[in-house]
C-alpha cells in the first residue's frame, strides 16, 4: 500500500484531494508512508463499465459478466435498460438492508430493555415510547411502561416479516401520499420481504422489465425510509433521547494531545453511549491519571459520531474520508468501529500506529482488529474492558503528533420534536412559523443535503458549495449523515453563519435562534426528514402533498448503497432528488433514465437523476422549488399591508 503513495507524491494538488484544512493538515504533515484513500483514488481508476458510464456490466450468472451497450445484449439476451435497473435495484436492496438491519438491532435493543436484559440501556424518552407505540398500533391505556415497550419491540420486529398488507409507519405519511402509492401499488408488505423480493426479481431470467424492476426499487425503498430507518431512529431517540439543541465542536483539533482519546466511528450507537456515559467515571479517569493522561477524551467519526452529537454533544472530528487521518494524528489510542462505512484500510493503517482497533459488532469483524463482541447483555462490562484497554495504550504512543488546531463551534440536535419547539416556543411549538416563512418568501425553499464523501470529488468541496449557495439565496438546509460534518467543520452551522444567509433566511434564523443549516441526524436519520416534511403538510398553506412542498434532496459526494435507497425513498414520497460527483449506476441507459425522472414524476411526483455539474444542479433544484411555488401560487412576494382600524373592521 506504501507503494501507492510513493507512485502518487506530487501528483494531485493538496487542494484537489479535501477543502478540510485538517484532513490535508495531518496529510501534508505525517512523517510516514501511509498510503490513504486519496493515493489509491489517484493510482486505482474507476472501472467505466462497472460504473455504468459507458456501457454497463451484469455479473448476475456465469455465463457472464457481460459488458453490454446500447443494442448489444447480455448472452440471455438482458438489454442495457435490464441489466442498468437491476443494478440500480440492487444497490436499494444492500442500502435499504443496511439502514433496516439497524434498525432491527435498536427494536431487539428496546425488547432486552423492557425486560431489564441490558444493563447500563434505559428508557430516556418515555412520551416518544408512547407517541411511537401508537403509531404502529400498540394500545396504551393505563398500562405499564416496560410493558408498552415490549410489545412496542415485538410489533416493530414483526413488521420486518410482514408477509401481507401494509407496514403500519406509511400511516406516518399526508393521507395523499398513501393514495398516490396506493394507486402505484407499492406500499410496502414487510421490510425483509421487499429486500428478498427484489432480490429475486434480479436473479437470471426473472423481472426483465426496466419499469416494473424500478417499481420493486420504490417499493424496497420506502420500507427503508418509512420502516427501517423510521424504526432506527425512533428507537433510538426513545433510548437514548430526543435530540435538542446541543453545541460542540467539530474535526481532527478535538483529539487531545494529553488526553485518552477513543474513537467512535460506525452507525449503531448502543454501545457507543455507554462508551461516552463510562468516559465520565471518577474511576476511570483517576486510573487514566495513573498512566500519565490527564483524562478521556471519547471523539466520533461518521454516524456514530452523529448519534452522539445529536444527544450527548460529542465531536465530530471527521467524516467518512476522514477516518484514515485520525490514526495518522498519531493520538488515537482506540478507535472502536460498529457497522457500515468502516474502511477496511484502517487495519493496515493502525499497523503504522499504536492505534488499537476494535470490532465490536457480530456482523463486522476486520483483519488486523481485535474482536470484542457486544452481546446482549454485556454493554457495561464491555464499555469499561474497553476504555481501561484505550488507557493503557497510551504509554505505548511513540509517534510524532500530528495533530491539527483546527476545530469549529456548532449547534446540532435538530431533531424535528426540536425544530417546533424552536420555531414556535414552549407552549406554541408547531411547524406553523416555518409554514408561514416559505409562504411569504423570506425562505424560498428546503434543500437536504444528506450523504457521504467520495474521495473521487474534492472532500467536501460540493457539500460547503452549495450549502453557502443555498442558504445565500434564502434556501433552509437541512444535513444529515457526512454531508452533515462537512458542513459543520465548515462553520456553517453556528448561528453566526447566518452572516451568509439571504435577508429572508436570516430573519428566521434570528427569531429562532437557529443556524441556517440544521443537522438533522445520521444516515438513519433521514426519516426524520420525512416525518418533518408531513408534519408541514399537516400544518397547512402549502399544499396537500409532500410533492407539492418547495423542497429538494441532494446528494452530492454520495458514494454508498445507502445513499441510493435514501434517495430512492424521498423520490417515492414526492420530492426532486439530484445527485452529484460520480454517476448513479443507470447512466448509460436512457431508457432508465426517463424512467427515473419523467416516468418517476408522473407514477410518485419526484424525480431521481445523476447531474455531473455542480452549478446545473444548483440551477435545476432552484427551478424546481420555484416550480412548486409558481403552482402553490406563492412565488410572486406579497407587499405587507398594514392595515388601519376600519381595514381590520371590514375583514
Ligand atoms: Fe450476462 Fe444475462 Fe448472465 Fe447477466 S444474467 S451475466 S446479462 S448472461
Ligand atoms: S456515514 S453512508 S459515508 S453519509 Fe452514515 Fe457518511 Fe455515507 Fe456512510
């Protein structure tokens, strides 16, 4: 791996490889040959045909792969637009399992704690418990808490084997929205059946019909969005607590140089807030203080790291291409990774560091970590193995820090329980502000900006880009996942940046207190988005329908299957969804393409499509938002009138 980077040096500019000062920081300022993701972008090129630009690639029997173009077929005889939708289902079927099967861990979570199974896991958000119980149909009455939350967990496990019917959580959804999938026939039966279906349907010789595979890809999608994650993260937020609003600060300057410091770097936050509660013990720091550290420093990467934010305030020192640079600081004792995004180079990596690296979940384990796995039952036990092992790796730091003083302040914790009470106060919380602020035009729209980063496109140029060119224009954004961190190692998501905000924008932002970019959560999270975007609905003036609000999804260095379903989901609750950087898998299709986008539009009232060019895509999601305005009949700014008594008489 060395190799690459010798091959490399000199090659690419440091300002092509990351925006982030710290990242390109500890690049520049390492005094070893650690090859990184950025070296073996350089030396290792995209595949074109894998990637479906030019041609595409089915690898589904043995009788291939086969490299098929326009005309050509695969030896079944499968066409482009076969082979480039199955593709692109497949890539929703790994992202809508990845966010389900966490969400699966926190419901089997919650039934261990009902049962008093987990030691060191509580209730912390009872209303929310209730609030949730309800929605997937669980009765409450006078009964007992631990009770609620046991069949709360039964309920929720089931509905990823439910064979028939509809999911519960689409109920969540506008009463429109469930008749437009109604009409579509793809509302969701069960979670897992969704997953194993459109799996099939990809076998050799199954679902040969671009529209109808695309139809399963809008099915398995929502079972994610409206299931899956939905599921994640109210279970999450009813253990761990709802989000509010929390300050912190953000990247690799939030490592302490005298200090334990342990990673958190994943999705699952289970064990992790243990790790973060166990941090505090008078204990464990005086025995941190007995190896010659002056305490423990407990710092995130990735979703983890969001989770924690979210709730606890810890720091983000970095996102999904981050994660090689944190051990190359040199002052990481542990870094302990759960699922999803973990690179699997950190193994060769920590061989250069006294970095320990731990696995610690039964479904992740990765050559050169130690597996420490967390079971059911052993969380507390396991949380204090683990930092008493990060405090006696620090006498073995033998490196030169290198670590970066390049931190920035943040508010996050925008959870949308928070998000009324901001708006609207404690005793008028409700979504009715932000109603009444996109119906007069002091803010145009709101544009997610959610997903990874891709060490193909600069590290978080596009993020920050069309951050500030959005919020400029009076566009609210709201960031999930990497996208998130980006944005807030950027400064943006302080109050104070709503110096880069239009005058519309800022004037919100200065009644509620807010910044002009909103953290919203992890990847899971993004269901918070639409449970925000109902609730708008709900609250009334803008239409009856997801598709009809001003809104936009981008995801613009996205590089997971994740990123896919998310995408694919928002699509099929209504809303425009571009993404950037590098091509969705269907590019060379453009059958599949007028599927996505015309075919999309008219079956769900959203669009899904790939815009290689930063600024068309700033331009074709404003156009879009102005679109919904012009037909919502609020595009043209109304001149405020003051009206005098007799005015007001007369009304
Ligand atoms: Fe080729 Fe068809 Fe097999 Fe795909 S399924 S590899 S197109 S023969
Ligand atoms: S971590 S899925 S790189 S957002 Fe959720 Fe970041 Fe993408 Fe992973």
């Amino acid at each position: 791996m060395a190799e690459d980077k010798k091959k490399n040096k000199g090659k690419r500019e440091i300002s092509e490889i990351s925006v982030d000062e710290a990242v390109c920081y500890v690049i520049e300022n390492t005094d070893k040959e650690v090859s990184t993701v950025f070296d073996r972008a350089q030396s290792m090129k995209p595949c074109p045909i894998g990637s479906g630009i030019s041609g595409i690639c089915c690898k589904n029997c043995s009788m291939g792969p086969c490299r098929v173009r326009e005309g050509k077929t695969g030896l079944c005889g499968a066409t482009l637009s076969t082979i480039a939708a199955r593709n692109f289902a497949r890539h929703v079927a790994a992202g809508a399992s990845a966010h389900s099967d966490h969400g699966r861990d926190m419901a089997h979570m919650l039934g261990l704690v009902a049962e008093d199974k987990a030691p060191g896991v509580e209730i912390k958000d009872e209303l929310k418990l209730l609030k949730f119980a309800k929605n997937i149909g669980v009765k409450i009455d006078d009964r007992d808490i631990k009770e609620i939350a046991k069949e709360t967990a039964d309920k929720a496990l089931s509905l990823f084997g439910q064979q028939h019917g509809e999911i519960d959580l689409i109920k969540m959804a506008p009463k429109k929205r469930q008749d437009v999938w109604k009409k579509s026939k793809i509302i969701p039966r069960g979670i897992d059946r969704e997953v194993v279906e459109i799996m099939h349907r990809t076998h050799v010789g199954v679902d040969q019909h671009a529209e109808h595979i695309l139809d399963a890809c809008l099915r398995t999608a929502l079972s994610d969005g409206w299931g899956g994650s939905m599921i994640g993260t109210e279970i999450s937020d009813i253990l761990f607590g709802t989000p509010r609003a929390v300050c912190a600060k953000a990247n690799l300057g939030m490592l302490a140089k005298d200090e334990v410091n342990i990673v958190i770097h994943g999705h699952e936050p289970t064990l992790s807030e243990i790790i973060v509660g166990l941090a505090d013990d008078k204990e464990l720091i005086e025995y941190a203080k007995t190896k010659g550290a002056k305490s423990i420093n407990v710092v995130g990467i990735c979703c983890t790291a969001n989770e924690m934010l979210m709730r606890q305030g810890i720091a983000p020192i970095g996102n999904f291409l981050s994660q090689e640079m944190a051990i190359m600081t040199g002052a990481v004792e542990l870094m302990i990774v759960d699922i999803q995004c973990i690179m699997q180079a950190l193994g060769e990596v920590t061989k250069e560091y006294h970095t320990k690296l731990i696995t610690c979940s039964p479904k992740c384990k990765i050559s050169g970590a130690t597996h420490m796995e967390f079971q059911d039952n052993n969380g507390l036990e396991l949380a204090r193995e683990i930092i008493k092992m990060a405090i006696d790796n620090f006498k073995n730091r033998k490196e030169k820090l290198c670590i970066p003083d390049i931190t920035s302040d943040m508010v996050a914790g925008f959870s949308h329980e928070y998000i009324k009470y901001a708006l609207g106060g404690r005793f008028r919380e409700s979504f009715r502000p932000l109603n009444d602020a996109i119906i007069d035009g002091r803010i145009q729209g709101v544009v997610a900006i959610v997903g990874c980063n891709n060490a193909r496109v600069t590290h978080d140029k596009y993020h920050n880009y069309l951050t500030k060119e959005l919020i400029k224009r009076d566009y609210l954004v709201a960031v999930t996942g990497c996208a998130a961190i980006s944005t807030a190692k950027c400064g943006l998501m302080i109050p104070e940046a709503m110096e880069y905000a239009g005058e519309g924008l800022r004037s919100i932002c200065e009644t509620g207190g807010i910044p002009p970019v909103l953290h919203v959560g992890s990847c899971v999270d993004n269901s918070r988005i639409l449970t925000v975007l109902s609730e708008v609905v709900e609250e009334g003036g803008l239409g009856e329908d997801i598709s009809d609000l001003p809104v936009a999804g981008i995801a613009p260095e996205w590089m997971s299957e994740k990123a896919i379903s998310i995408g694919t989901y928002c699509t099929a609750s209504g809303v425009y969804v571009a993404f950037c950087g590098e091509p969705i898998p269907v590019e060379s299709s453009s059958e599949v393409k007028e599927l996505m986008t015309k075919g999309w539009q008219e079956k769900c009232g959203g669009q899904l499509e790939y815009i290689a060019d930063v600024d068309e895509l700033l331009n074709k999601v404003i156009d879009v938002i102005q679109a919904k305005r012009k037909a919502l009949k609020i595009d043209v700014k109304k001149e405020r009138v003051l009206l005098d008594m007799e005015a007001r008489r007369s009304l």
